[in-house]
C-alpha cells in the first residue's frame, strides 16, 4: 500500500464522519477531540500522516457548534503558546553571546506553538480557505474574549505572507466567466447591491464596464477582492447614472476617464490584509495598456460615517457649529428637501466645506482621517480629488453620506510621493478645490483652525 492511496483513504474516512456530522447523523463533537488531533499533528513526522491528521483536525473543527469553537480557540491560545522556560533559556544564551545563531534560537523559541500548528493544518487540500473561514469564525470573537487577539495576531502574521502580492492573480470578470465565479461577484457586491443577473451582465458590458478580481492558486475560484470600474466622458459626479439600467453605454475607445465605483473585500477572514492598493495599481496598468487614451482614473467613493459625524455635531448645543449653520442642517431632517433645488443648494454650500474638514482634519486615535474610505485611498496614493453633492440620492446615500460621493484621483506619477508625505508627515494630498472648500468651512466651525 503505498502512501498516496494511504492519504486518500484517511482522507475520504474523515470526509465521510465529517458529512455524517454536518447532517447531525453522527455523534456531537467535542472541542477537545480536535484539540487532540492538532496535537497528533504536531507530532506526527511522516508527510502523508500529517496530510491527512490535518484533514482530520480541519473536518473536526467544522463540525464544533459555535460554544464548542469559543473553547477550541481558548484552547488553542492557551495551550498552544511559547514555552516560557525555553524562551527564557534562550535569551540568557543571546544576552552572553549576541551572536546570530543565539538570537535565531531566541526567535524560534518565541514563537507560539500556534503557528507551526496553522502551517500544518494548511497542508491538506483546501487547507487555506478553511483556514480563512475559521478566522472569520474567530473574529467576531475578539470583542467578547480580548485574550483570543494573540491568536488572531497569528493568523494575520501566517497570512500576510500566504497572500503577499506575489502569490496573487489578477483576473478581468467578464459575461464568459464561470457562472460560479459570477455567483460570487453577486454575493459579495458590499457597495452597490446587484440586483440581478441582468443587472450583473449591464455592469460587465465590454463596451463601457471593466471588473477585474484578485484570486490565490490555494483557494480555487474564490475571489479575494474585486472591482468594478466605469469608462466615463469626463469625470462623473453622481452613482445613479452608472447604475442605471437604462444608461446608454458608450463605446470604450471614446472613453477618457476609468472611474472606481466598487471595491469589495470578499473573504471577512482576511480582513486586514491589504489586497486593495495593489488591486487598483495592477487594474490601472491593466487600462491603461489597454485603452491607451484614457487619462484621469479616478474612484467614484462613498463617504461612510459622515451623516453620523455630521449630526453628532449638530446636536451638539455646545459644539463647533455655529447657530445659524445648525439651523440650516436642521432642513436634513425635512423628507422634501431633496425636491426642493434652493433648499438643496442652500444646503449643500454648507455641507460640502464641511465634508472637506470631516475629510482632511477629522483624525483618530491614531491621527490617522477619520473616515475608513479616505484612508484606504490616500494611504495608496490617491489625491482627494472632488467631493460632490448630491453624488448618491439613494436612501443609503442620504442617511449614511449626506448624498456625498469622493472623486479621489490616482495619477500614476504622483503616486508615491502623495504616499510617503502620507505616511510619514500624515499629509493629505487634495486638489486646490478642496483646499478652498476646507477653507470655508472656518464660517460654519467655531475656533476651527483650517489653513
């Protein structure tokens, strides 16, 4: 018997127990039969054995129930630490000698024993994406058990280097693309819902759509990130537009502008590892190989959180806005301003400089922008560009982004430059309109000190 057939047979064995479990036809599994099996696979040394100890512990662990796997990753984090004695035996030695081969030893000695435990599991086939799921699985965790965050820093450690850009491939979504890839783009759509499979094929239209997506050889057909793009005449202002069924394509050639309306994360078990900048610097290469004429690419971004920091400081009475900016805000809560065009520009002369402020001066606690959307693209690179009012009068639009959509511009030249004063001085680079409008909002901010 040799061990190829050895490996398939464990394999379909504990294939078929976890299937018998899944269909509750088997018996309920404990956290602490997995907890055994992880560490059999530690132990184990021969390459098929550890293949298939793998498939087991994986198979187990999805059939745990959700009590179950709080335990299994309790135990994982408390068990499967660095030895304190060995790393304590192994700083003495690097203290003496600060030699090389002393200070590799001290690193080997401080890794937790979790990580050579996820490289393992990572063997068997379909390892990886299991692997995604039980990180999504454990980070809803993190709020409720702080504890679970070293095993979760682990995970983030293992994948960054799974997923680094080299191991990613890029692929152009288009109507002839499997139909189980094309399922997914419709699920994982996070900033504009697709409807349908109609409105799925308006958004891949060869004449005036592209849609390109990141995938990783070790999770098949699962796409990692995606975006969808719209060849435009100029630099468009408003979502509504592209998104409509009606809208009348024009032909790629006329285009001059590529606009970036959505951008999606598909895997939650991945979050945090950084797919999106080398996403959109591979699709503007990409455009601009093929459309040689196209000359502003540009996103067409949601603004997230702005109606709630906007109302917060509206309700504050003794907050930054003066009275009569207050008062004026108030028109917000109106269901008619929309319909009415001096309202609406009475209203956004007032909201616009705001944003711009919200955009460039609003800071966390890592002064960092507040806003999640400006920091992804300016820590790529981008420049805030435009910001635009009225840009999404969806109902989503009004309550989430004030009707606001950013136009944040990548110029493959500035790129860099824009990054590192980013980076290291915290800079935000934007264009002299919003430079202008930042300085406008000094009207309606008391004390703000906006230069």
């Amino acid at each position: 018997m040799n061990f190829s057939f050895l490996q398939e047979l464990f394999s379909s064995i504990t294939q078929r127990d976890a299937l018998l479990r899944r269909r509750g036809d088997g018996p309920p599994l404990e956290h602490t039969q997995v907890i055994d099996a992880c560490r059999k696979l530690l132990e184990s040394d021969g390459e098929a054995s550890s293949i298939a100890l793998a498939g087991q512990a994986l198979d187990g662990y999805s059939c745990l129930d959700e009590d179950e796997k709080t335990r299994f990753f309790k135990c994982l984090t408390e068990q499967f630490s660095a030895d304190p004695e060995a790393v304590d035996g192994a700083y003495e030695c690097y203290r003496d000698s600060r030699g090389n081969v002393d200070l590799q030893r001290l690193f080997e000695a401080c890794e937790p024993q979790r990580q050579e435990l996820l490289r393992r599991l990572n063997l068997t086939a379909g390892g990886t994406y299991e692997l995604v799921r039980m990180r999504e699985d454990l980070l809803p965790r993190l709020k409720a058990f702080p504890a679970l965050e070293a095993l979760d820093a682990d995970f983030a450690h293992l994948f960054a280097s799974w997923f680094n850009r080299g191991f990613l491939v890029l692929k152009r979504i288009d109507w002839n693309t499997p139909a189980a890839v094309l399922e997914k783009i419709i699920r994982y759509e996070a900033v504009h819902e697709i409807c349908d499979w109609n409105d799925l094929r308006r958004r891949l239209d060869a004449r005036d759509r592209r849609c390109f997506a990141f995938f990783h050889p070790a999770i098949g057909d699962e796409p990692l990130i995606f975006v969808e793009v719209a060849l435009t005449r100029g630099m468009p202002e408003r979502i509504q537009p592209i998104l409509d069924a009606n809208h009348e394509a024009i032909e790629a050639e006329d285009a001059d502008s590529a606009a970036f309306f959505g951008i999606s994360n598909c895997q939650v078990g991945l979050r945090g590892i950084s797919f999106g900048n080398f996403l959109i610097k591979q699709v503007v290469k990409e455009l601009k190989s093929e459309l040689p004429r196209l000359k502003n690419f540009v996103t067409l971004s949601p603004v997230p959180g702005f109606r709630a920091w906007l109302d917060a400081e509206r309700q504050d009475q003794r907050g930054r806005l003066d009275d009569d900016t207050r008062a004026l805000l108030a028109e917000l809560d109106q269901d008619d301003w929309l319909e009415d065009p001096e309202r609406s520009k009475a209203l956004g002369e007032v909201i616009k400089p705001l944003a711009a402020h919200y955009l460039t001066k609003e800071r966390n606690a890592r002064n960092l922008p507040l806003n999640t959307v400006a920091r992804f693209h300016l820590g790529n690179g981008a420049e805030l560009h435009r910001i635009n009012w009225l840009g999404d009068t969806s109902r989503r639009g009004l309550s989430q982004f004030g009707s606001l959509m950013v136009n944040y511009l990548y110029v493959l030249d500035d790129i860099e430059g824009n990054h590192e004063r980013y980076t290291t001085e915290g800079k935000v680079a934007c264009s002299s309109q919003v430079r202008d409008q930042r300085r406008r909002a000094r009207k309606h901010l008391k004390g703000d000190p906006v230069t």
